[in-house]
C-alpha cells in the first residue's frame, strides 16, 4: 500500500494516477530480483486512494478470471476487485483515525 500523500511521493502523485503504485512496484523488482529463476515474482502494489500499476490490474484481472472459471461463478472476478476495495478503505480508515492525538481519544 503506497501513501501518496507522505512527501517521498506527492511530487510523483500529482503527475498522474498510478504512478506512486508504478514507482513501489519497480523498488520492489529491484529488491527482489536475486530471486532464482524457480520462482515467479509479480509486485502487487495499489496507491492509498485506489489506483494500482497496470501490472498489478492484469495480475489481479487474471486471477480473477481464473477464480470465475474454477467457481463457474462470472461474478467473482468482479469481487475480488471489490475486496480489494474495501481493504483499502479499512487501511485508509486506521490510518485516518490514527491522526489524532490519543490524549483527544481519552474518554471517547
């Protein structure tokens, strides 16, 4: 989860949707890229506010795809992106509430 309101990123942020998620997901290749050739990696990175890199959105449509095959539900797919969604919600939420001072929380 990329905060892009933390200053490392508001410069990229305001450049164009997605691409705070685009700039987490090449640092995370380059981290993992002494990786041997018998694993697969696929970064999954999604800004704060929603956006993901298009490599995330083509991984998670295929997996969603496949899980709509193996269920033989179409819908499902569609709610994998739907979780995805209120994941982010709930994160933005603690992140929201964590804002405040806790001497404000006492009592509440």
């Amino acid at each position: 989860m990329c905060t892009t309101v933390a200053d490392s990123y508001v410069i990229a942020a305001s450049q164009s949707a997605g691409s705070v998620a685009q700039q987490a997901a090449d640092r995370k290749c380059q981290k993992y890229n002494e990786l041997s050739a018998a694993y697969e990696f696929q970064p999954v990175t999604v800004e704060a506010h929603g956006p993901m890199d298009d490599a995330t959105v083509c991984f998670l449509f295929d997996q969603g795809r496949k899980i709509s095959e193996r269920s033989g539900d179409p819908l499902d797919g569609h709610f994998l992106f739907q979780r995805i969604s209120v994941l982010i919600q709930r994160f933005n939420a603690i992140l929201f509430h964590e804002t405040f001072p806790v001497e404000d929380m006492v009592g509440t």
